[in-house]
C-alpha cells in the first residue's frame, strides 16, 4: 500500500450503526481504515458535534462503463479500452462522493472491471470498493452482447462461468430475458432454457461464486428460478402494460431464499399517479410483505440514471415499500452488506471497514438528508468533495 495510515477520532457524532432503531451520540475510532474501540496514540481529533454518522451506502447495480444518457450506445460503441477505463473511474469518484463506498458493477468489459477494482485496491487510483462481473453471460446477440460475454448451450455456458472465474471477478451475470436496452430482445421471454440456466448455476457453484439473474418478464424469472440462480437483478414481472407480479412466482422466490436486487430508480418520482408506478409499487409492497429478502439497487449508468442516483432511489423504494426511512436505509446499508455477503462491511461496529457518510440531519427520519453530505471517508480515508 502507497498511503500513509490514518488514525482518526471522530468526536461527538450522532451514530447510525446500520442496525440499531435510532442513532447515539458517541465517538468513533479508526484505526488503518478499519473501526476499532480506542483512539490510538498519534490520532487526529475531528469534532463531529451537530453531524449524523451512517455506514457508506452500498449500490448493489451499477454500469461504470455507461454515461447516464440518452447517446449512451453511441458512446459506449465509440470508445476505445483506454476511454472507456477513465470513464469508469470517473463515474466511481462521483459515486463515492455521492457517499456510496461499495459498487457491484453488473456489467462492464471483463478486463475493465477487474483492472479498475484491483487498481481502487491496491491505491493505484481512487473510488468506491468494487464488486464486479464483468461481461454478463448472454446469448449470441442476446441482451448487452455488445460487452463481449456471448455464450450459447450447455457448454458453452459452462465455459463462460470458467473464464470470468480465470478472470477473477467476483460475480457471475446472466442475462436471463432480453432487456429494454438491447433492441432485437424481448423482454418477456426467457433467454436461456432452464437447462442452460442449471449449467451456469451448477459450473459457478462448483468453483465458489455466486450467479445474479437479470430477469424482467415472468419467463426468465422462472428459469432463473428452476437454474437455482442466488439472487434476480430486476425482477419486474413486466409486461407491456407494466408489473404484473405472479403470485405462485413470488412465493417460489420466497421459499428458495432468493434476494431480490429490484433496480429502483429516482427517476420514477415522475412518473408518481401512473398505472405503471402503483402497478411496480404494488409489486414491491408484495415482495417485501412477503418476507423475499431484498436489498437497493438502482442500475445507474443506464439513461436517466446518473451514478449518484441512489440517494434519489431511496425515497422511490421508501414511497413504493411503505417501510420507513430507517427501514429503507438498511436496504443499502447493513442488508445489503449482509445479502451481497460483505461481511466486513456495512455497519458502523468494531472490526468493520471505515466506509462512513457524515452528514448534516438525520437520515433515518427524512432520506433527504443523505445528500446534505458534510464528508465521506472510505476505508479510513477522507474522500475530497
Ligand atoms: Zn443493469
């Protein structure tokens, strides 16, 4: 490691540990951007008084490669490896400033991701603490072909899952039914038969990684269901005329313990007193009623979703979920930490990583609060605004 540690003391915040009913006031030490009990010898004092300390948020969905617009395909067919990597790094110190410390990236080049991840690692650059997939395995031609991650059969799915663990990504993506931003795929049927989605499930599985579905229609969500995936990217039961949520569906969804990433985005705000806003707020009062284990995400990077959505997003999920603030801030927090199987990560406790959010009212009594941001310190370290 290149930096310097730091020893920090910071005084009199009210804390949110990610977990508790409310906040406390008390002191909090970090020690080589970890959380322990003691200030040590050579600390520096900062006063928190006035400010609420919350764990850095976690967005469970993003697309660093892509620019938020509406040009995003020509940009994205236009660039070169190089333009596209600083890119990426861009849309991660926006995130982090934003407060969010720990990006899952669902698509992405393969070799992009996993450089940017080790180089944030290892202190070559800066950003939020990456989780990547690199190229979702889809078929020829299938929903994102364009990141490079065809693979068709049995086969040559397995051998897909192989070369993104030789890759060392974290993740595997899959594109289970076509998605709204691939013209030529149809978001209502499945991509992959139910014994491709068992050989994607069955190959990762066996070399110790986890498979995300993207699924829209009720189609690829039941054969990501059957191929036995962890968790389902979406999962918006759409049709043309929006959600129409399944309910034999959901209760397979429930009963396999299968974690729903459910891409809610800020943008929906304008779209409140729609069909299509109640239909996919219905859908996702069902889903967290029912007990499915859920957890934020936004799919920023893809239109009208900037980086920084996830702020936004929240108050979407907290109006759509009914749960309450506090609730809702879990989902990106201490939920998502837990779900995402980040154990060090999430809560403001001893032994945990340092990703903290300072802010300047109390989030977990108005979500707005989490963009009255005073500083964010990442793994210990303090992140320039
Ligand atoms: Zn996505």
């Amino acid at each position: 490691m290149t930096h310097a540690s730091t020893h920090l003391s910071i005084l009199n915040a009210m804390v949110w540990s990610g977990t508790e009913e409310s906040p406390i006031e008390r002191d909090i030490f970090v020690q080589d951007g970890i959380l322990v009990d003691k200030p040590s010898t050579n600390s520096v004092d900062i006063d928190a008084s006035g400010l609420t300390l919350i764990p850095g948020l976690i967005e469970a969905h993003a697309h660093l490669c892509f620019n938020a617009g509406a040009d995003w395909r020509t940009v994205y067919d236009n660039d070169t490896s190089s333009s596209m990597l600083l890119r990426m790094v861009e849309n991660g110190h926006k995130m982090l400033r934003s407060g969010i410390t720990t990006v899952r990236d669902l698509g992405a080049p393969t070799e992009l991701a996993v450089t940017l991840r080790d180089a944030i690692d290892t202190g070559v650059t800066r950003g939020p603490s990456l989780i990547v997939a690199g190229a979702p395995v889809t078929p020829t031609g299938g929903h994102c072909y364009f990141m490079g991650g065809e693979a068709d059969g049995e086969l040559g799915v397995r051998i897909a899952v192989r070369e993104r663990v030789k890759a060392r990504t974290d993740w595997i993506k899959v594109m289970a039914s076509g998605g709204n931003m691939t013209p030529g795929t149809n978001v209502e049927r499945a991509q992959y038969s139910v014994d491709e989605m068992r050989a994607i499930v069955d190959e990762a599985h066996r070399l110790g990684t986890s498979v995300t579905a993207h699924a829209h229609g009720v189609e690829g969500i039941r054969h990501a269901l059957a191929g036995g995936v962890d968790m389902l990217e979406h999962c918006s039961f759409q049709t043309p005329n929006g959600s129409e949520p399944v309910a034999e569906v959901i209760a397979d969804i429930v009963s396999s313990k299968t974690i729903v990433s459910p891409t809610i985005v800020g943008a929906l705000s304008q779209q409140k007193n729609t069909e299509r806003y109640s239909r996919r707020a219905d859908l996702t009062k069902q889903l967290v009623e029912s007990g499915a284990r859920i957890l934020m995400s936004t799919d920023c990077g893809i239109p009208n979703t900037p980086h920084e959505d996830l702020s936004y997003a929240l108050e979407v999920m907290q109006d759509m979920s009914e749960l309450s603030a506090l609730e809702t801030l879990r989902l990106a927090t201490s939920t998502s930490a837990e779900l995402l199987d980040l154990n060090d990560r999430g809560r403001i406790e001893t032994g945990y990583r340092a990703d903290l959010l300072a802010l300047r009212s109390d989030p977990t009594k108005d979500l707005s609060a989490l963009r009255d941001i005073e500083y964010v310190i990442s793994a210990g370290k303090l992140v320039a605004l």
